[in-house]
C-alpha cells in the first residue's frame, strides 16, 4: 500500500505507552468522540486464544504471544478501517511492528511519570506477567527503559493528574486540527 497516498484523517490512530497508562480507557474515550471502532489488540489476541494474556504466557510462552501481537498489529494497522487500536506496552520492542505503525498510522504515545504510576501499581500487578516477581526497584528500571522505545511516534501527551475525558478531549482537538491542516486542497 502506498501510505502516502492515503490522507491523515484516514489513517488509524494507534496508543502506545507503558502499562497501566491509560491506553485502553483513553483510546475508548477517543473513538467515542470521533464515532470510530476501537480494538485493544491484547484482547483481540486474548479472543485468538481463548484465555487471558497471563495464561498465554504461562500456558504458551512470551515468545508465542509476541508472535501473534506481531501478526494481529501488522496485520489492523494497514487495514483502511478508521479504527483506533490499544497497544501493548510491550509491542514496540519490535522494530516490525514499531516500523508498520509509524508507516501506516497515527502513532500518539501515552506518558505517564514514575510518581504517578508507581500509585496504580496494586490495579494491574496482577493481570501483567511482565512485572510478576519483580521489586519496586526492578519495575521503576523497567519503566525506565522502556522509555527508549517508546521515543517514536507522532505525538506525545503527558497524563499526569488529568482525567481520561480531558486527555481524549486535548487528544480529539489535536487530531481535528492535524486534519484540517493537512486537508487535500
Ligand atoms: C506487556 C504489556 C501488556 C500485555 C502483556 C505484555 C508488556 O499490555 O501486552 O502483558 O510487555 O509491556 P498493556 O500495556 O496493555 O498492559
């Protein structure tokens, strides 16, 4: 497909950003306000398998369920649909699939600080294998580094103390801009 050819508004718009930042309840309140589908790709994968992410790990290995993100993502963001997709947090440490996204999509990275996250660590601890058996010390160096791949992308919003609406709302209006700008003339 020749991504030039198709115009930024058709583009879809893909979340990504560490766990627990907010790209599922985020990118839910974008697509409501902009009347497109949203798609969190881990459930799409959790739907493929039949079992939730954590089981995939235990039951299938990382190896296998970093296949299929590689297959699921590549495969919806050259998809024309106007859809707006939820990444997970680990899906960029490929270079394919960070490299289909920029190509094809709008691509708006979530940022949270450590302070912040480190105050939903009890909400997703449990559901992310990632940070199973891990101390406060191994997750703040793994936020840390994760950093580096996330540096890539179209646009960046710091969610510090704001609420889901505001940010999707700053996010909506960035968007209708970037669109109007950017209009075929
Ligand atoms: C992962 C993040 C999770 C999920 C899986 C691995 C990661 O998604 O894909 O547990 O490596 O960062 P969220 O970012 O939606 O939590």
């Amino acid at each position: 497909m020749n991504t030039r050819s198709v115009p930024l508004k058709e583009k879809n718009i893909i979340f990504i950003g560490f766990m627990g930042v907010g790209k599922t309840s985020i990118g839910k309140a974008v697509a409501k306000k902009l009347y497109r589908d949203f798609l969190d790709v881990d459930q799409v994968i959790e739907e493929e398998y039949g079992m939730p992410v954590p089981e995939i790990f235990n039951k299938l290995g990382e190896k296998t369920f970093r296949e299929k993100e590689k297959e699921v993502i590549i495969n919806l963001c050259q998809k024309k649909k106007l859809h707006i997709l939820s990444l997970g947090g680990g899906s960029f440490l490929q270079e394919e699939i960070k490299k289909a996204c920029l190509e094809h999509c709008i691509v708006i990275h979530l940022d949270l600080s450590w302070d912040s996250w480190k105050e939903r660590i009890n909400l997703i601890i449990d559901s992310r294998p990632v940070l199973k058996g891990k101390s406060m010390e191994d997750m703040e160096e793994l936020f840390n580094k994760r950093k580096a791949i996330y540096a890539d992308h179209h646009s960046s919003v710091l969610t510090d103390s704001q609420e889901i609406e505001e940010v999707a709302d700053y996010i909506v209006n960035s968007l209708k801009w970037a669109w109007e700008l950017n209009e075929p003339q």
